[in-house]
C-alpha cells in the first residue's frame, strides 16, 4: 500500500476537526437554551451548493458574497377602500459584488423560497461619495421600521472604512445619511469601522447596534452605541462590549453579524469570530433585555464552520461570515459569505 499524502493526511485532520466542531453546535445550543429562551436549534446547510455565485465580467465577476435578507410577507394594496394589488411573499436579498478591480457595489435579488433568487441587472447602490470612491460599498444589513428600511453598510475608499447608513422604501432607491461611526474615534476604537447591526425595537427609548471597532492592539472588537433619531449615534461603554478571547475561535476578530433577535430572556446575537489564522466561524452571544451593554452568555465553541470546498477556497480562505437571517414559519433561514466569493445558506428549527 501507498502511504498517505500530507495532503490527504490535512484533509482528514480538517474533517475530523470539524465533525468534532458540528458534533459541540448541538450541546453548546443546549446549554444556551438551558439558560435563555433560545430561539433556533442546530443548525445545517440548507443547500450544499452556492446560492449566488459570481457571474458575467463586470460588476459581480469576482465575488457576490455577504448578504442582507428580509422576508417580505404577501400584501394587498388598496386604493379608495378597493383592493388595487396584491403582492406575493417573497425574500429579498442585499449582496455585496466585487468586480476584477476589486470595487464593490450591493446587487439586489429576489426568492420565493429562501433557496432560489433571482438578481437584478444592474447594482442598487454604487461608490458615489468621497468615502466610498475606488473601494466602494461593502457588507449590508438590513433593519426596518415603520415603512422604512435601513441600510448599514461600509463605505471604503482603499484608505479607510466606515460605517454608513442609507434609507429606502423599496429596498431598490436609496438616499445616503453618511458616515454614522467615522473611523479612528471613539473610547476605545481606533482603526476602522464597520458591520452596524441594529437591535430590532427600542430599549429604554433608544435604538441600540452593535458594530466592529479596531482596538489598540489591531485587533477587530465589537462595539455599542446607542441613538435617539438613528442617525446620531453615542458610544455606549468605554471598552469593547464583546472583547476578543485569547486562544479561542473568536480571538482576532469579534464582528456581528445578522440584527439581533428579541428573545423572552436576551438579545441573542449571532457574530462572525476569527482565530489567530483569520479562520472565520461563527459564535452567539446573549445580551441583558434590559441593558443591551450586559453579557448574559457567550458560546466557548462556534456553532457554524467552513467546511465545503467553496468556503474553503476562494478570494479569502476558510470563512464563512453569518450576516443575513430570516424566520420563515417553523425554520430559520441564515444566509452566510463563503470565501468572500459565494452566498451560502444555513437552516434550524425554530423554538
């Protein structure tokens, strides 16, 4: 017999490394729910394969991946007291694009069921401003209030990013706000500023979002401020709400995720954590109803990994980055970058 490669010999590490990883999601979800009313159980991919891949040579031909879904229930419309249209359910996702210079834009595409979408031509936001020129418009997520959808994304112009906000009634025409966090300020940021997730109701007459700061030591932490009007917004703790942890998988970058949930017992928030080899998987951690500054609990393990060959390879290696989530009935659907290439989507049941 020939003996193994020391490829084949990594290759069987890696799947042992992560069954162990898949076989932990579960009993770290558990233990969770023990404490909170957690809201999904273990999760799985919902499709094995990419659900938004790039494509054509211009504007999504080197990577369509990071996206923002919101599950838009059916309407009617009426118009003098008499139904004038009805609209179907449907998802609606906000992904980010990178043409062969490396200039991103947000595409826009549309889904029956979860699974299958449907783009647009053209992108629904595009670098215009000084703070995204050359760099462009980077990693969305969606938020609504009212009949008013909002937009956090990162404005990069290949010196600095930061984070932005637009609003929209359509989700297809946006009108910018500007930079809501400019970089290198704040108590304890002093590098950029990206990926705003905000929590979906007011606590204590405030909005609330946690957001990815650059710490003094380079690395990537996570932040919170709070907002009257969501425009302005105020630090809200002198030091990272959610600090890096030495050792785990989790201790390089801690960023959020999807907006959080309100849960019976927390705010549970799913974030994106990156070791010390920038392998990103991800992690939940529970925040105080009442005081979205207090950490109620945190999982020691990820729940979420690389694991197919395209999260593997691709523009940046081994990530998978959680940033869109949607409840659909008795499921929940979490729609992930895979190698800063491809959108992938998970699934759990719902609690």
């Amino acid at each position: 017999m020939f003996g193994q490669s020391n490829s084949s010999v990594a290759n069987r590490r890696w799947r042992d490394k992560l069954a162990a990883t898949t076989a932990l999601t579960a009993v770290v979800l558990a233990g969770l729910a023990a404490a909170t009313s957690f809201p999904f159980g273990e999760w799985r991919r919902a499709s094995d394969a990419p659900i938004v891949s790039p494509q054509g040579t211009g504007w999504e031909s080197a990577g369509t991946f990071n996206p923002a879904v919101l599950y838009l229930p059916a309407m009617r419309e009426y118009f003098q007291g008499a139904p004038h249209a009805s609209y179907p359910a449907k998802f609606v996702m906000l992904y980010r694009a990178q043409d062969a210079s490396g200039t991103s834009r947000l595409g826009y595409a549309e889904s029956s069921d979860g699974i299958h979408f449907k783009r647009r031509a053209e992108p629904v936001l595009s670098p215009e401003t000084q703070y995204e020129k050359d760099g462009g418009v980077e990693d969305p997520r969606l938020q609504r209030f009212g009949d008013t959808y909002y937009l956090t994304y990162t404005g990069y112009n290949k010196k600095d990013a930061q984070l932005c906000l637009a609003m929209s009634r359509d989700l297809i025409h946006w009108e910018r706000k500007g930079v809501i966090l400019p970089a290198y300020k704040g108590n304890w940021n002093r590098g950029w500023t990206k990926s705003g997730a905000i929590v979906p109701e007011k606590i204590d007459g405030r909005y609330w979002m946690y957001w990815l700061g650059a710490a003094a030591d380079k690395t990537d932490q996570m932040g919170l401020s709070y907002s009257e009007d969501l425009l302005h917004w105020t630090e809200a703790t002198e030091t990272p709400v959610l600090p890096r942890r030495p050792g785990k998988f989790d201790s390089r970058v801690v960023e959020p995720g999807p907006p959080p949930i309100l849960a019976k017992d927390g705010i549970v928030l799913i974030y994106n954590g990156a070791d010390d080899k920038l392998t990103y998987r991800a992690g939940v951690a529970v925040f105080d109803l009442k005081d979205p500054r207090k950490l109620l609990a945190r999982t020691d393990e990820p729940i979420f990994a690389p694991e197919k060959d395209w999260e593997r390879v691709g523009q940046v290696p081994n990530v998978v980055f959680v940033e869109g989530m949607v409840r659909q009935g008795t499921r929940w659907l979490f729609y992930y970058g895979g190698a800063d290439k491809y959108v992938g989507v998970a699934e759990a049941p719902a609690r």
